[in-house]
C-alpha cells in the first residue's frame, strides 16, 4: 500500500549527472540529480553532507531549464538532510537541498 503523501509543490524524477562543491570551496564532487522541484531537489553521491552545509551546484541543461527565471553559471543551496543509502551494492548518500540562492559564487 502506497502511503498518502501530498507533495505542495511538483516534483520531476530523472537520473541526471550533475557536479557540486562546498561553498567557498574548489573541489568538485559527482553526483546523480533524482528528484526536482522548483524549490530544490534530491541527489546520490559518495558525499556525506552535514545538514546546514552550503554547496553551489553547477549548471546542467537541466537546471537551466528549470530556472529559466533566474539562469546562471551555478546554483546555490543549503543541505537539508542527507542519509545513507545502497545504490547498487555500494554505499551512497542521498541527499536534499533547498535552492537558497540563484547567483552561487
């Protein structure tokens, strides 16, 4: 039985390779875009990110078609949980962000 969840706002779901770093840093981290809305989405890595963390999230195809309002080089955003999970027999974490700023640096 599906559980009764009302999501407030649509959510897009893909397998979408993006890149992201920490805020003010210049290593560069793979991960894969899952699940999207207009106010952040959920992706796979091999990162644990503390709730809090501030990443920029650089720019694909994708994400400047969601934001065509606000296009930009990179994304900002704000980790909102993050949790282990198995993807293919290997460890991951799935992680969730909120865009807290178009314009990242």
């Amino acid at each position: 039985m599906k559980p009764k969840v009302r999501r407030r706002l649509l959510r897009r779901y893909h397998a979408i390779p993006m890149h992201f770093r920490s805020q003010g840093s210049d290593q560069r981290h793979q991960a894969v875009i899952r699940d999207c809305s207009r106010n952040g989405l959920q992706f796979e890595s091999d990162c644990f990110l503390t709730p809090g963390t501030e990443i920029v999230i650089d720019a694909n195809a994708y994400l400047d078609t969601l934001a065509r309002e606000h296009p930009a080089d990179a994304y900002g955003a704000r980790v909102v949980w993050c949790e282990e999970v198995l993807v293919d027999g290997r460890t991951a974490f799935a992680t969730g962000v909120c865009f807290g700023a178009w314009h990242a640096q």
